[in-house]
C-alpha cells in the first residue's frame, strides 16, 4: 500500500522541481531588452552622407539546411561567419554617429535566430534584431548584455527576412564587436 503522505510530498516536490527548472531555464535563455527603435527607423536618408547607399543593407542568403519533412526537428543551425568587416553595410550619419546592418534571407523558414561569440557591446551602442517589414523587432541590446563568455543570442523573428542592426556613437567607434557564427533556421515553430 502507498503511503498517502509520502505520495503527496512526491508529487509537491516534483511540481517545485518543474517550476524552479521552467524558471531557471527562463532565466538562463532570455535575453534582457531595454527597449527603443532602430536608428535607421529614425534616420532620414539626407543624414547619411552617401545617400546612395540602401539603407536596408545588403542582402546574404543563408541556404536552407538539409531535411526531409518527415523529420521531426523544428529548425537547425546554419554555420555561418558574419563580422561587422566582413559582412553587410556601414551607414555614416552626419553627425559621425554610424549604422551596420546585415539582411539575411532564407526560403521556406517560419522563424529566424542568431548566435553571437566574440560579442562585446561598447557603452552606448545599440543592436537591434527586426524582421525586414519591420513589425517584428528584438532590443535593444547594449552593453549590459553582455558576459563573461562573449556569447548572445537573439530571439526568434518570424519570417524569411531578418536584419540585425547596430548603432555606434560616434564617440565609441570601432569599440564594439561580434561575430555571427550560426543562424538559427526554423521550420516550424
């Protein structure tokens, strides 16, 4: 016979268990946001001062990874090796201040995430994560999010266009830095 008392203190301490682990994991894959717009979302096109260049960036077109339909995973990690040198656009601002921005494309995603190492956010500059019709939008991140193992990750934008943005003050220039490492490529969400 079950002990009535002890079948009680199970359940109670497996119901604590999965609470304190939802919370923990919570705590641990959120990343905080400290809110605002992207600066190009502010910007007028005579503010930068070559104003031939697209201020949506360029666009790099992450191939979708393999898989069947019949698999049961929901996404997967492209590999992928985007700097703020070697990859998307600069856009300087009358003011000294500068935006970079990166599209990323895909075909037939429900979602798209990035992974970041290397990450180290100066004090002032703000990185943004938006879908390209810009209803969706992540950040803004900054300094404070960054940590003692230079790794972030965003969250998940629905769609196949994203861009990830930063802005940098002038006054940091060439401080902050990031490498985009994986694209988190959704199938379904």
């Amino acid at each position: 016979m079950v002990n009535p008392i002890s079948m009680n203190y199970k359940i109670h301490f497996l119901l604590l268990t999965i609470v304190y682990i939802s919370f923990g994991c919570n705590q641990i894959y959120s990343q905080v946001q400290y809110g605002g717009a992207p600066k190009s979302f502010q910007v007028s096109k005579k503010l930068i001062k070559d104003s031939c260049i697209n201020i949506k960036g360029v666009s790099i077109q992450v191939p979708p990874p393999a898989c069947s339909e019949d698999d049961e995973i929901i996404g997967k990690a492209i590999k992928v090796d985007f700097t703020l040198d070697n990859s998307g656009v600069w856009l300087e601002l009358e003011d000294g201040d500068r935006i970079w921005q990166l599209k990323l494309s895909t075909t037939s995603s429900s979602s798209l995430s990035v992974l970041y190492k290397e990450f180290e956010l100066a004090e002032g500059s703000e990185l943004y994560f938006y879908s390209c019709d810009k209803t969706e939008v992540l950040g803004s991140y900054t300094f404070r999010n960054n940590n003692k193992y230079n790794i972030f990750q965003t969250g998940k934008i629905s769609g196949e266009c994203v861009i990830v943005e930063l802005y940098e003050p002038k006054y940091v220039r060439r401080k902050s830095y990031f490498e985009i490492f994986e694209v988190g490529y959704f199938f379904r969400s």
